[in-house]
C-alpha cells in the first residue's frame, strides 16, 4: 500500500511565504526604477490571473462564485493596500517598508478596540490598548531614524498599507468561513489589481519593456502569488499565533536583504522599533484569537453529558 503524500506543514509554509515576499519586495524596490506602481500592480496581478486559472482547472476547482460582493471589497482594499506598499518600497529602506506593512495586526486590534467602544462595551481590554499603543510607539522608533523629508509620502503610504492590509484580513477570513477556497480569494485579488493597474496605464501610459525588466516582473508575479497561496494554506491548517509568529520573520529576511543588495543602513532605534512592532502584532493577534474563542465558548450549548 503507498502511503498518501502529506504537503508541507504550516511552519514550512509560512516561513518559505516570508522569504517570498521579501524576494519579491526586493524585485519591486528594482522594478521602481524602470516602473511606476500602478504598471507593478498591473503585472503582478497579470500573472497572478494567470498562474491562478491553471492551478484551478489542474484542480478542478471552480472560479465562479456567489458572493461577488464579498470578493469586491475584499479586492477594493487589498488592491490598495498592494498599490500603496509598492510606492512606499520604491522610497524607502526595505525593512522599513516591510514593517509598515505588517502594522495590520496592531490595525486589527485597534479595530477591534473602536467597535467595543461603539457597542458601549462595560469594560475595554486594557491589554489590547497597551498593544496598539506599543505598535504605534515602534513606528515611531522606525519612522524617525530611517526616513528623511522627501520620504514623508512614501512613509506614509507604508502605513496606510498596513491599515488597508488589515481590512483585507478581515475580509478574507470572512470569505473563508463563507467556503470559499484560498485559489478563488487570490484570483478575485489579482483580478481587482489587473483592472485597477490596467486604468492606471491607460491614464498614465505605459513603460516600454526591457529584458530585465520583463524578468523582474515574471519574477514580482510568481514569487507574489505561490507566497499568498502558501500563507493562505499555512493560516488554513496551522495555529494562528505559531503562523503569526513565523510571518514576522519576512521584516528580518528584508532587513537582511536590505543592507545586502541596497546597502540600506538600520539603527539601534530602528531594530528597538521593528522589535516593538513585532511584540505588539504578536500581543494583537494572540489576545483577539483568545478573545474569539471566549466567545465561541459562550455561544455553544451546554453539554449535558
């Protein structure tokens, strides 16, 4: 009898998921030179359709879905998200853009803190405060150090990334308890930043092509796409804190990276604040998952047995 073939673990998944991302930050921070955001959107996305359609119709897996709402704004706001990461990457240090960008944890708690409030909640978790205060303390710390004057828009579009990062999350988690698989929620993704990169162009015109260029997009699309599909699957299988854990490795890969191919130089101040981020996303996510199982205990019925 042939034993069935496991894929890898969550762990596997997510720590090859974060080398990704930070070897396709690399390409974008190299394709700026030559391409604007919006043409980096457009063929990131380009191939993203592309490599998606094939993978589903080897699976047998239907694109068709019946919440196209749902995956319009989810689209809406990882688009942007996407397109305002790719222009603070092309102005600034690439740890730096990689941590405003995983600011979406301390984001989602901070969400989660103004619907309490909104609800009229007797009591807001002070643990959840503490976090979100930490968070915004590290971006201070990264912010200050590594940013000059010209780089306050790139700056900023990093942390607005993060925030638009977040409510994408969310979304996405939405689709997931709605069934849909992770192949239909990464094509109806690429699909939004396909027409929101090819408006773009068609506004702004486009780029003529080189061969490294042509390689550098081939190489931003496919390492994209094969990373968000593993990370999907690794937050599909694994523990959410444990996956948590391992994503914020992506902010060392592309410190690393940084220094290595862009000669970027990062502080003392700046690692004290990639440190904080990163405790504060972790602090985030462990209190919300703790504070969603809380709630799952109350709503099930008593059992009787």
């Amino acid at each position: 009898m042939i034993p069935a073939v496991r894929g890898p673990s969550a762990p596997v998944l997510m720590l090859t998921s974060a080398l990704l991302f930070s070897l396709m930050a690399v390409g974008v921070k190299w394709a700026s030179e030559q391409y604007d955001a919006g043409e980096l959107v457009f063929y990131r996305s380009l191939i993203g359709v592309v490599f998606i359609t094939a993978l589903a119709r080897v699976r047998g897996t239907s694109l068709r879905t019946t919440i196209p709402s749902m995956h319009f704004w989810r689209s809406a706001s990882g688009v942007a998200s996407l397109a305002l990461w790719f222009y603070a990457l092309g102005g600034l240090p690439l740890g730096t853009a990689m941590t405003l960008n995983y600011m979406s944890s301390v984001w989602m708690a901070l969400f989660l803190l103004g619907g309490a409030v909104m609800l009229g909640a007797a009591r807001v978790d002070g643990r959840l405060v503490a976090s979100v205060l930490a968070g915004f303390a590290g971006v201070a710390l990264v912010l200050r150090p590594t940013i000059e004057e010209q780089q306050l828009w790139h700056g900023l579009a990093g942390l607005l990334s993060g925030l638009l990062a977040a409510m994408a999350y969310l979304q996405v988690t939405a689709l997931g308890r709605a069934g849909e698989p992770e192949a239909r929620i990464v094509f109806y993704f690429s699909l939004g930043g396909l027409a929101l990169g090819a408006l773009w162009m068609a506004l702004n015109g486009a780029t003529a092509h080189t061969p490294g260029g042509v390689v550098l997009l081939l190489a931003i699309g496919l390492a994209a796409t094969t990373a968000q599909m593993m990370m999907t699957r690794a937050f599909r299988i694994g523990h959410t804190l444990s996956n948590a854990s391992l994503q914020y490795l992506g902010i060392v890969f592309s410190s690393i990276l940084g220094v290595l191919v862009f000669d970027d130089t990062i502080t003392l101040m700046a690692l004290a604040g990639m440190a904080l981020i990163v405790l504060a996303g972790l602090a985030a996510t462990f209190l919300r998952a703790r504070q969603q199982h809380e709630a799952q205990d109350t709503r099930s019925p008593p059992n009787d047995t």
